[in-house]
C-alpha cells in the first residue's frame, strides 16, 4: 500500500516499521536488535526490545532486511540502500500509474513541470540520457 502523505519509507511500511528500517540504514546497513533499541531510543522513540525483534523479522519476511547469526544474537542487513529503496518504491507507483492512469498522470506530470523550471530541465536531462542510452 503505497500512503501518499507519509513521507520516505512510511509510505509504504507502518510507522514502527519505517522507524526500524530508517535505523537499519543509518546504523549503516546492518543491525542487531539491541542497536536498533538503543538508535530509536536516541531518536526519542522507545521500543521494547521484542517488537523491535518482531519487526526487524517481520521486515525480513518482507524480503526488506537479511537475518545472520552473529555470536548469541542476529544481525539485520539491509536488502537495498534507502535510494535503492526508494527508486524501487517509486518505480512501482509509477508504472502502477501508467498503466493504469496513463493520461491523466501525463498530463499531471506536464502540468507540474511546466510550473517549475528547474524541475523541467532536470526532467528533459533525464529523459535525454535515457534516450541515449537506448540508442547505445
């Protein structure tokens, strides 16, 4: 489910699961569960030690986070880097978009863009990469 109005990864993960994944990658891409306590607890958000562990298996369920023995406790690894994460995200919204609401997501896009240049060139940039690329 993709929530529009939240921000980064609580688009579309829980709150809780969101604050555990932002930790993950801020840690450095890899975590135990009691670094993941002790960093949402900096952040002034206190988790109980199990359902930070509930979570982080749960994000690992989700194919979001690897799960690897480490001594006497597991370690968590990020899957994809936050831009990877976020690119896939986005990627999944859009062609949703497209195929389903081709025009007027075109039309929206032309919209937005026309109103903000610096966006505009960044888009025409982009898209001339991209075809570039094709013909390469």
């Amino acid at each position: 489910m993709f929530r529009p109005g939240a921000g980064g990864s609580a688009a579309v993960l829980g709150p809780l699961e969101s604050d555990v994944l932002n930790a993950v990658w801020e840690i450095g891409g890899s975590a135990t569960v009691a670094e993941i306590v002790d960093r949402l607890a900096i952040g002034g958000r206190s988790v109980h030690y199990s359902s930070a562990k509930t979570t982080l298996n749960t994000l690992t369920e989700k194919g979001h986070l690897t799960k690897r023995a480490r001594g006497k406790a597991n370690t968590f690894t990020a899957v994809l880097t936050r831009d990877q994460f976020e690119q896939r995200i986005v990627g999944g919204v859009l062609t949703g978009l497209m195929q389903n609401y081709r025009n007027p997501l075109i039309a929206n896009l032309a919209e937005t863009l026309a109103s903000d240049d610096e966006s505009l060139r960044e888009f025409e940039r982009l898209l001339e990469l991209r075809r570039s690329e094709m013909k390469s």
